[in-house]
C-alpha cells in the first residue's frame, strides 16, 4: 500500500513545532481524556493514538494518565460523559470518532483543549470558525469525508455500469450523513444515476433496508461511515453478502472484515496526526493555532475473496487503481 500523505492548510504554523521533541524528558504527568461513540474504539482509532503518543514519549501511567470513556454506540450517553471527563480537568480532552463525539466535547467545557480526530465537516457541523482558523479552544483532523462520497459513487458505477439503481445505507442520526447524502444527490443528479436512500440504526434496520433494496431493484450499495453503523460492521457486511449486492463502504475496516470495496482516508495515520496535535499542545501550542488538518490521498482497498464469494468479477481497470487487494 502506498503512504498516505497529508497537509496542513497552513503548514508554515503547524510546522514551527516540533514533532518528536524532548517529551521524554517531561517530568510533568498529563492527564488526556478521550471520549469515544463506536464500541470497541479502544481497539481501532484508539489504538494508533496511544501508539503515536508513545513514540513521541508519553507512557501511560508513567507521564501520562489516559481518562477513555465510551459510550458504546449510544449517543444519548455522550454528554454525560464528556462531562465527567471535564470534572477530571484533563489537560487535552480528545474526541474519537464522529461529529456527535466531538460536539459533546465542545458543550462540556469552552476552556480544556479539544483534539477532535475525524469530523466530516467541522465548518458545516459548527465544531470550528473555519478550517484555517479554528478559532477557541478546539481544533483536530478532517476526513475531508463529504468530498470523496461522489467518488465512492463513480467507483460503483465503474463497478456495476449501465445506470442501474444505486442503493444508499446511512444513519439519520448524524450530522455527516445528512451533508454525504447532499453530495450524493447531487453527482446522482449530474450522471442520472438513480438513487434509492435507506435509513438505519439498528441491525433490524438494516436488515429490512436491504430487503427493500433488493426487491427495489438495486444492483449495487454505497454505505456512509458512521460511528454506530461502524459499531455493527460484521452484522452489515453479512447481511449485504447475503443478498449478494456489491457495496462500497468509506472505511478501510470494512473491507478487510470481508466487505467488497472501500474508498476513504487513512483512519490510522490521521489518529497518529491527532496524536501529534495533542503533543503540540502539550509543549504549549494553543489549539486556535493548528489549523484543522485533511488528508490529500485517499486509499481504494478491494477484496477480491468477497467478490469471487459474490460471483463478481472487477474489471481489470478498477483492480489498476486499487491501493490494496486483499486475496
């Protein structure tokens, strides 16, 4: 796979501090809160940030106390702990991933520096003043999301030609979906791509939603990331290869747990980038000087074990572009 490589708007501020500076030497013990919506978050976006702070000389329990807390896919819960972790007063509270995640942040404390690690539309979601100047006491990294929804579509149809209806699986309750969905509409519009929208929360959802996809017609799926769908990942992935229909999804977890196609970011390397912030602010940068970072590349992962187990054949030219095949 190639390395993903990423910017900063404006590189010259964030550049004039030092990424792997003396953290070693710190006497002082920090206290990072990070508060998380998808269940088992400890174990993917988490895990790279530990790692990033470890290799920039933070040890939990040595230099560092980490406060996580989840709320296991329920959004109801995530104000209550962004609270508790504020009572904490940790020196940077971190927000995993999701827009939801980030905005509990926000409403619980207007002071603690906030990191947050993969918002799709910070401006948008009213998370920052403006991607340069975030302004506050907040900034973070940007999937840059909503941007790469239209090409997930392209891929598809690159996939499954012939302007065949399109299935669309997102969760009404994130704002990300409702701003991917505008995207959507509007490239569907531009290449009289017929679209059909299905909404979900729950398994059961989902289940009936590609139910009504297959009896609709639909010949293909695209399925916008989010953290509670992202919480029930295999139970999706099972359902949809149950009823054979080719899927994109925007994150690389969905292809390597058996789904067919995904086009998005690095979620790894940007936690790791979120990680670098966290130190920046540590040694002193205030958080209204980091300008919100996106990423430049994107990553095509396709799982060629899924397709034969669907009966699909990729084509040669989509098999070219690919980053990662998995076999």
């Amino acid at each position: 796979m190639r390395r993903r490589e990423f910017i900063s708007l404006i590189g010259g501020t964030v550049a004039g501090w030092p990424f792997t500076a003396s953290a070693q030497q710190a006497t002082k013990s920090y206290r990072i809160g990070y508060l998380a919506l998808s269940p088992g978050e400890d174990a993917t976006q988490a895990k790279p940030f530990l790692q990033r702070l470890q290799e920039l000389g933070y040890s939990d329990g040595t230099n560092m106390v980490l406060d996580y807390r989840s709320a296991e896919g329920r959004v109801e819960r995530l104000p209550q702990l962004a609270e508790e972790i504020v009572r904490g007063n940790p020196d940077v509270l971190v927000a995993g991933f999701g827009t939801l995640t980030a905005k509990a942040a926000i409403t619980a404390t207007k002071s603690i520096p906030i990191v947050f690690t993969a918002v799709g539309d910070p401006v948008g979601a009213g998370v920052v003043a403006s991607l340069s100047h975030p302004g506050a006491n907040v900034t973070g990294v940007s999937p840059q999301a909503s941007d790469v929804t239209a090409k997930r579509l392209q891929l598809l149809e690159d996939l499954v030609p012939g302007k065949k209806l399109m299935a669309v699986l997102g969760n009404p309750e994130t704002p990300f979906t409702a701003l991917a969905l505008k995207v959507v509409k509007a490239a569907a519009v531009t290449k009289e791509q017929p679209l059909a929208v299905f909404e979900a929360t729950t398994v059961d959802q989902v289940s009936a939603d590609m139910d009504e996809a297959v009896r609709s017609g639909a010949a293909s799926l695209l399925v916008l990331e989010d953290p509670a769908l992202l919480g029930l990942k295999q139970q999706i992935i099972e359902l949809i290869a149950e009823r054979r229909l080719p899927a994109i999804y925007g994150m690389r977890a969905f292809a390597e747990a058996g789904g067919l196609m995904s086009y998005g970011v690095d979620e790894r390397q940007m936690s790791r980038r979120a990680a670098e912030y966290v130190d920046k602010i540590l040694k002193g940068a205030p958080p209204a000087s980091l300008p919100v970072e996106q990423p430049t590349k994107f990553e095509l992962v396709i799982n060629l074990k899924t397709a034969k187990a669907i009966g699909l054949a990729i084509p040669p030219s989509l098999l070219s572009l690919a980053d990662a095949v998995i076999e």
